[in-house]
C-alpha cells in the first residue's frame, strides 16, 4: 500500500505537470480523465485538492473512486466531501467548476462498480483487499 507521503508526493508531481503544460500533459492517466478535487478540511476548514481518476462519466456528471488502493481506511477527501459535499473540480488544469459531491447509494453502485471495473481492472482487486465497502462518488454541477 503507498504511504500518504508517496501520494501526496505523486500528486503534486502530476499537478504541476497539468499546470505547467495548461492540461495538454497529465488531463489523463489510464485512459480516464483527470479530476483536481478539492474539498474543505473537515477539521482545518482549508482548501485541500487531490488528483483522482474518473472512470464513469454520464453526461455532465463525473464519478470518481474513493479506493485508496484498497486501504482499510477511507481517503481523508472522501471524508471531507461526506462532511461538506459542496467541492470544486478542475478538468484538464481548466476553470475550477462548482459542483455537488453525493455518495453513491447501494443500489446505484450495483449499476455501477460493474462500468468502474470494466474501464480500470485494478480497483477489482482493490475492494478485494478490503472489508470496507469502497464508496463511489458522483460530482454534479451546482
């Protein structure tokens, strides 16, 4: 499992390649796009952005995979976004866009997790990893 360290190391890496390239570098890995999440800490009320994957997308609504690699622990943007789901989302290092965070209900997921697994065979292996259910998580702009 990486440390927090090799995330957030990763993460910045590939930020400041979105950035310096104006998103022609780095707005996909995988053969999904990628999102620049950013939610309020749930304990230091500041700004907080994380790079993540999407590998459902349904119209204008982006869905993204709370994994953490299969962690037992869920990411603390997961957390965030549960305790305040109003987060910004950049696409290809482009203009934040305001958007609603809403955790996927069960039986959503069911339609889902199948498309999720289909398009990054990995995160399979990452709820086999696990006990905790891994969350799906649906941005929809404001």
């Amino acid at each position: 499992m990486p440390s927090d360290l090799a995330f957030k190391t990763l993460n910045a890496v590939h930020r400041t390649i979105l950035r310096v390239s104006r998103g022609w570098l780095g707005g996909s890995l995988i053969h999904m796009p990628v999102v620049e999440l950013t939610t309020t800490g749930r304990k230091t009320g500041r700004p907080r952005s994380v790079l993540l994957t999407s590998p459902v997308q349904e119209g204008d609504t982006i869905v993204v995979v709370a994994s953490r690699s299969g962690d037992p622990n869920h990411p603390a943007w997961f957390l965030n976004l549960r305790d305040d789901p109003e987060v910004t989302v950049r696409l290809k290092g482009g203009p934040p866009q305001p958007m609603t965070a809403t955790i996927v209900s069960n039986t959503e997921r069911q339609r889902l997790w199948p498309l999720v697994v289909k398009k990054y065979r990995p995160y399979g292996r990452y709820q086999s990893r696990t006990e905790r259910q891994i969350p799906l998580v649906r941005l929809t702009a404001r």
